[in-house]
C-alpha cells in the first residue's frame, strides 16, 4: 500500500457535515480502508523525507 500510496497520490482527506459546517472527518472516524491509507501515505511521506538532503 505504500507503494500505491507514491503512485496515485496522497488520501483526500473525507469530510463530514455536522450542523451545516462541513469539515474533514476525525481521524477516529475514518473507515477501516481510509486508516490504513492514511497510515500508509505518513509512512511513505516519511520514507521520502528521510532520503532528501538536509538544508
């Protein structure tokens, strides 16, 4: 999933509509496959950190 993550871009972060505000969903109210992608895209953005020079 990691790999899939790099390929096809970051999770666009759900939003839900509470009140008539809407706003990104909490993380706690993610689905199953959504806390995994969002796990899987901070991996990979670490991964990619890790490996640029420092300023």
């Amino acid at each position: 999933m990691i790999l899939e993550s790099v390929k096809q871009g970051p999770l666009i972060w759900p939003t839900v509509e509470v009140e008539g505000v809407t706003r990104p969903k909490k993380y706690s109210e993610l689905s199953a496959a959504e806390v995994i992608q969002a796990d899987c895209d901070i991996k990979a953005t670490n991964i990619i950190l890790q490996g640029l020079p420092p300023k």
